[in-house]
C-alpha cells in the first residue's frame, strides 16, 4: 500500500511538473474558490459556575479568497466565506450553537516565480465576526452573546497550474480566535472566556487574471 502511494505521489509530481510554467507577474490577481473545514482546538474553555468544559465542534462551508501581487512574489490575500454554523457543547451536552464570518487579510510570499507547483506562506490579521447565537437544552430561554474576536493568522498552501490561467489549490490555516460568551437571564449571568484558535483545512480551484 505504502509503495502504492509513493508511485502514486511521483506521478502527480511528474504530471504537474510536465505543465508549461507561467509567470505570476507584478500586476496579477489571483482567484480561488473552494470549501474549508474549520477545527476548532480540543480544549476551549471551562464555565467555572458549572463546573463543565466547553466544546466548539467543527464546521465546514464555502469559501473564497483573492489575491493581488505586488511583485511577481509578494502579494495581499483576502480571504471570505458564507457563514460557518458550529454547536457548541457544554459538560458534554450540546447547548448552544453559533454563527461566524471570518474575514482574514494577509502578505503573502510565494517562493518561485514560475514553477507549475507553487508553495506560498503568509502572515495577517483574522476578525471573527459572530451573530445568530442560540441556546438550547438546559440553557433554553437564555440569551448568548459572543464578542468580535480580532488576532494573528497564518497561511500555508500549494497551487497546482493546469494551464496558463487555472489552478487547483490546498492550503492550511490557523486563526487565533478568542471571544467573551456571556450567558444572561433574569437572576443569571455568566461570563467566560471562550479559546477557539482552529486550524484550517482548504481545497481550491484558481483562476489567474
């Protein structure tokens, strides 16, 4: 199986390597549209009243992402989405959920100019915005609000070139995401702090102008 998957590798590499090279110049845009599986990290947080851990559960949905380079290697990403939806559980139990936007803006660097397999990494600024929050079970009737998260984000990823104007792409993010849950209703409030921090995984199709 392992030797399978080397010749499997090798031919893949071979295949793109065999594509004509086309420069990314000073000047070009580059659009990616794909879907991204959000993983939030294992251990989010804690609601000392209650004794009980909290849980931010994946999600995945569409995305997209453009590019505008600078120079032939350096270039300004912003990355968007529909809105992701997670479930959010409480001592194990699913109690609330959530809606968010992650809009991110990031410098990026690509390490060759006109290679058919063309690996890039950046650095920016993640702002998560959160809406359309929801309780429910045993926290039915109260309300939840989760404060804009603003932090660091990082990008790694790979483009494949087909021909000389599309792509198809993957990359791998982490955004550093921290919010304020409060819990309120008549005679309760609660205020804790909420550790998302997930990495990303993306899959893409590019297109070149």
């Amino acid at each position: 199986m392992k030797v399978r998957g080397l010749v499997w590798l090798a031919a893949t590499v071979m295949t793109f390597a065999s594509v004509p090279a086309v420069a990314v110049e000073a000047g070009s845009w580059l659009v990616r549209g794909g879907f991204h599986s959000v993983r939030p990290k294992s251990d989010n947080g804690n609601v000392a009243a209650l004794a009980a851990d909290i849980e931010v559960d994946s999600a995945e949905q569409l995305t997209f992402n453009i590019t505008y380079m600078f120079t032939e290697q350096l270039g300004l990403e912003v990355l968007a989405a529909l809105p992701f939806k997670h479930d959010i559980d409480i001592g194990g139990a699913n109690l609330a959920e959530t809606k968010h936007l992650p809009p991110t803006i990031s410098m990026v660097y690509r390490f060759s100019k006109d290679a058919p397999v063309n690996f890039y990494a950046g650095l920016g600024v993640n702002v998560t915005l959160f809406f359309e929050e929801d309780t429910k079970g045993a926290l039915a009737g109260t309300e939840l609000e989760l404060d804009t998260s603003v932090g660091p984000a990082a990008v790694v990823g790979v483009d494949f070139k087909l021909n000389d104007r599309w792509f198809v792409n993957a990359d791998v993010r982490y955004m550093d995401i921290d919010t304020d849950a409060k819990v309120t209703a008549p005679g309760l409030s609660l205020k804790e702090s909420v550790e998302i921090d997930p990495w990303a995984f993306g899959l893409n199709v590019g297109y070149r102008f």
